[in-house]
C-alpha cells in the first residue's frame, strides 16, 4: 500500500475514533495482505503531525496514544461553542492534585501538611470523580489512610506522555498559567481565608470566654475568702462580748 493512503487513513481514523489511539490500535486497522509495518504507521503519524504545523489543530502524544485537538492558541473562541460556563476548579483543589503528581503515591495527610491547610473531602472527592487521581493503597500506620497517585486520564488531560514532562515546581509557581483552560474559582482564596480568620475568632472567643471565666472563678474564691475571714470576725466578737459580759458580772 502506497504511503500516502496510509496517511490518509490513519488520518481519518484519529478524526472518526472519538478517543486516542495508540500505534498497535492504528495498525490492527489494516490487514496482513496489505503488509503494513510499524515503520510505516510512524512514517504516517510524523507526517500528519508536519502537515498540523501553522494549523489550528495539532497531533500530539499522550499517554494512551495519539489525537488530534485544537491549539490551546485558540482555546478562547473555541470555548464560545457551548453556553455553559466551563467547570471552574479551586486553587485549592489544583494545589492537591498538583502535590499528588510530584509526591505521588501521598495521603491526604501529606498533602495537608505541606499545604498547611485541612484538604476539603469534596476535593478528594472531585478528583476521584474526574479520574484524575486513584487510591493505590494503604500506608502502614494507624488508621490506613489511603495512598493516591495520578492516572493516565491525568496525563491526557493535560496534554503529558508521562510524568517525566510534568513542569519543574518553579515552573508553576504561577498556578494561573499552569492550564489556560483551567478556570478559578476567584472566592476560594477568600473563602480559605474566611475559614482560617474564622477559626482564629472561633480561638479568640474561647480564650476570652476562659479567660472570663477564671476571672469570674477568682473573684468568687475572693468573695468567698472574704465571706470566711468575715465569720472567723463574727466569731471573735462574740467571744469577746461574753468575755465582757462575764466581767461586768463580777
């Protein structure tokens, strides 16, 4: 079979699959008769991938084989073609799974401590629904907190082969640039501040109520005392008056 044909065929199969395909899912496509060889199926995606290049779309490798997408170039008017609004993802939330990627297999645990802020169960939650992380297992300590680590729909979606191309910390410091199709939610910075001033009041008013109330306990241990010393007088009074009365007897 001519290399050309071979072109326009895989071509057409990565446009009609809906899905990636890997080089052996492209090969199964032709027959034995038609004496195809892998050499042949790369030769065909090398060019396909030339003939992207100045387009709006390009073929790129992940981790489950090859698709075709639309340059991230172009990614704001492209986003038009649907009236809902795209899912938004808290810094929060990209901020776990980002430690998850690079600490990876880590606990929930491990993650709030780096953090330094409790991770929401709807995070965890979130990104099991997503597929984007899985639980791999159970650390040996008490409790068994479960292990997660990223999967390959985490590598698709972000466009990566493996985790060898995931950026350099100092490269995403700026979580803002991390994805353009990522969108934040702009409150949960405030909210996560709103839930730590909250906890500070929460701790300020119980030291204050403690406080108040161990004023509250002194004063009664004061009152108290004076109320003691107040009947050890009465006593002596009394004494004193008998003694007086004994005297005038006399």
């Amino acid at each position: 079979m001519q290399q050309e044909k071979i072109i326009r065929i895989i071509e057409a199969a990565l446009l009609a699959a809906g899905s990636t395909l890997n080089k052996d899912r492209m090969l199964e496509l032709f027959t034995e008769d038609e004496k195809v060889k892998p050499a042949d199926i790369k030769k065909a995606i090398q060019s396909l991938q030339q003939e992207a290049e100045g387009r709006g779309i390009e073929l790129i490798e992940v981790s489950t084989g090859y698709r075709y997408q639309a340059r991230q170039d172009y990614a704001e008017w492209i986003a038009r073609l649907w009236e809902e609004r795209p899912a938004r993802y808290s810094r929060a939330l990209l901020e776990t799974l980002s430690l998850i990627a690079y600490r990876q297999p880590a606990t929930r645990g491990d993650v709030e401590q780096v953090r330094g802020v409790s991770v929401s169960s709807n995070i965890i939650k979130t990104l099991l629904e997503r597929e984007w992380v899985r639980v791999v297992g159970h650390r040996d300590v008490p409790g068994k907190p479960a292990l997660y680590a990223t999967t390959k729909q985490f590598l698709d979606y972000f466009g990566l082969k493996s985790l060898d191309e995931l950026p350099s910390l100092a490269e995403i410091q700026d979580l803002d640039n991390l994805n353009p199709e990522l969108k934040f939610d702009q409150d949960d910075k405030q909210t996560e501040h709103l839930d730590e001033s909250q906890s500070t009041t929460v701790l300020e008013q119980d030291t204050e109520s403690e406080t108040a109330q161990g004023e509250v306990e002194t004063e009664i241990a004061f009152e108290k005392s004076d109320l003691d010393d107040s009947e050890e007088l009465t006593e002596e009074q009394k004494d004193l008056e008998e003694e007086i009365a004994l005297r005038s007897d006399d």
